[in-house]
C-alpha cells in the first residue's frame, strides 16, 4: 500500500508535548498527508507549522476539562465521516481513535503514545482528586470512556507503541498486542555546548511530573543551581514553594534554541516523572551528552542506562534521594558520561522512527 491517501488524526494540539512533536515531525516526512484535530491553540500551533496538505480542526474546544473531554469524543464518533475517502488512517492519541468507527474499509493503524490512564491504571489516583460529590459522576465517565475505546481498538488493524512500557499496559488492561517504535527524537539539534555550574529540569510542570520534589531537594541545596524551562498548571504553585532562593530559576516556555542553549551547557538533567510513557527529554539530554537523574519506572527504564548515563532512582523518588544523587553527578563525574549519553542517544533518532513509521503505513 502506498502512503499516499492517508490521513492523520490527533487528539487535539494544545502544548508542546512529546506526542505533538511525533505528529507533526511524522506529518513533515508524508507531504502529501493532511491532519485532522478536535482543536488547536493557534498561539502554540500557528498556520505554519501544520501539514501542507492541509488541517482540518474540528474546533470543540472548552474550558471545562471533563465536558472538554465528552466534546472531543462526540466530535470523533460524529464530525469524522470524511473518513470513507481515504484508503488509510493512522490515528495518534487517545480519543482520535474513536473516530474509526467512521473509516469501516480500509487501514486504521494507531500510533497509541499511551492508554486513557484516568481510566485505567491511573484510575484510584485520579480518583483521589476529584470531590466525594462528584466521584460518582467521574466513575460514570471513566465507564464510557472504557467502554469506546475499548470497541475503537478492536477495530485497528496495527497498533504500534512508544515504548515497552505502554505495550504492557495495553496487554495488562487491554489484552491487546501491540509494535514498538520509539517516538523520533531530534539528536543532531541537542549538543554539547560547554558545562556551566547549573542542572536543569526539563518535564512539563504538571503534578504527575513531580516537579515539586525537584524544587524542595535544591531548596535544601543552596549551593546547587536549578533551572526549571518549561511551565504548565502547577507554575505557580512551584514558584511559592521555591519562595525567593536565589538558586532556582524559572523560565517559562523556551524556543527551541533556547532550550537547546540551557541543555547544551548544563551540568545534568532532572526529570522524574510518575511511569513515564516513554520520555522524550531524558534523550534531548543525553543527546547534548548530558547524563540524567531520573526514576527508574516507565519508559526511563528504556532509555537512560543506570551508572552510564545517567542515575536513576528507586521509585517513589524522595527529596532526600534526589539530593543524594545530585551531590553524586558531580560535574567531572557528568563530563565523563558525556561520551556514552550522545552514543545511547542516537537509538531513538528521527531516522529510524521514520523508516518504521513508513514501513509500518505501507504495509511492508
């Protein structure tokens, strides 16, 4: 089968994640293929960056994330019929794939960055959040969310992965096989730049990211520097648990030369996020030779190597572990992982996710 007349949907573009990146770095290398989302932040997104062959925006946007969420879904089951013209669709993401319903003959693949983990794995977690009032609404959610995309994985043709640890996930709760092809990770844009006397934090600054813990070790640490590049819902929230130490520092959303600049010159990253699906910063790090102090669970288990490239922490990570591997990254000990993280790096470069992905699409 040819890769010509296909089309890509995505749940919707609204941060630069991980699973934004993927899309359209896939999108980039199939010309001739337009991209279908329930809605975008055009601010983040702006016209150029998408496809050429076009983007259709569903535009079901809302404020309210659980009438956000039964929005997007009705938008794929409904606003999708379009679907019948095209001889493959690749979904990518959670809820785009309940839109297969919608392309009966022909070829659904699915790029799963990982399951709806509110509704799985992640469930009592969640649950814990949410108000005893509203629990029973949330559990009556959960149950339809279970329920459709359970009946939209059945109806895939292929299901490939981003990593070992989401096909597990897919087995355990879902019995469903699946192919792994790690997400594309841009190695020639991070590189070494030089080793100045800060380490820097990475991960979206969002609770399951547990950057707070990150935050209270270099509050006790005021001889080591921190450098948070990034933001998301918990910024301020973390920059009243720094309070005004002078030694962690917040930038907000970077462009990606100044990411590329804060990478290339630090001492290590820090990331420790709660089982990573896969984790694409930890090798943006290593790529710039940069060795990383993470968490040994999720996809970090696949990508940084324990003493070699990085450390990794038993989880759940402490404060007082993560202080404990700080002080042991010295920066001698950092430049001579240098080596070893930019060889490691290059497992997950955008050439070989590219060959897979057109492989995989084609039918070959």
């Amino acid at each position: 089968m040819s890769t010509h007349n296909g089309i890509m949907l995505y749940d919707f573009l609204a941060v630069q994640g991980g699973a934004e990146k993927l899309t359209l770095t896939l999108l980039n290398s199939l010309p001739e293929v337009p991209l279908c989302c329930a809605y975008r932040n055009q601010s983040i997104f702006p016209d150029p960056v998408l496809p050429k062959a076009g983007f259709l925006d569903l535009k079901v946007a809302s404020n309210i994330p659980p009438w956000r969420l039964l929005k997007v879904m009705w938008a794929f089951e409904k606003k999708t019929t379009f679907l019948n013209s095209y001889d493959w669709v690749l979904f990518s993401g959670v809820y785009a794939p309940l839109a297969v319903r919608n392309h009966p003959a022909g070829r659904n693949l699915l790029y799963c960055h990982t399951i709806p983990r509110f509704a799985y794995d992640l469930k009592d977690y969640y649950m814990s959040l949410v108000p005893l009032l509203v629990r029973p609404a949330f559990y009556g959610l959960i149950r339809l969310v279970r329920h459709r995309y359970q009946r939209a994985l059945a109806d895939m043709d292929v299901i490939i992965v981003n990593s070992r640890n989401v096909k597990n996930r897919l087995e355990k709760y879902l019995k469903r096989p699946s192919v792994v092809i790690h997400p594309p990770v841009d190695t020639d844009r991070f590189c070494w730049i030089g080793q100045k006397d800060y380490y820097v934090s990475l991960a979206r600054l969002e609770n399951f990211k547990r950057v707070d813990l990150i935050v209270k070790a270099f509050r006790q640490m005021p001889e080591k520097k921190m450098v948070v590049t990034s933001s998301g819902s918990e910024l301020a929230h973390l920059r009243q648990l720094a309070g005004d130490a002078p030694n962690i520092q917040f930038t907000g959303w970077q462009t990606e030369e100044q990411l590329k600049q804060w990478i290339g010159q630090a001492i290590a990253a820090v990331y420790i996020p709660m089982d990573e699906d896969f984790g694409i910063s930890p090798v943006e790090a290593m790529a710039a030779g940069k060795p990383v102090i993470g968490v040994a669970e999720g996809g970090l288990l696949e990508t940084v190597a324990p003493d070699q490239t990085g450390v990794l922490l038993e989880p759940p990570p402490t404060v007082n572990a993560i202080k404990a591997a700080v002080c042991s990254l010295t920066p001698q000990r950092a430049l001579g992982m240098r080596s070893a993280c930019e060889v490691r790096a290059k497992l997950f470069t955008r050439e070989i996710f590219l060959e897979k992905m057109h492989a995989m699409i084609s039918g070959r």
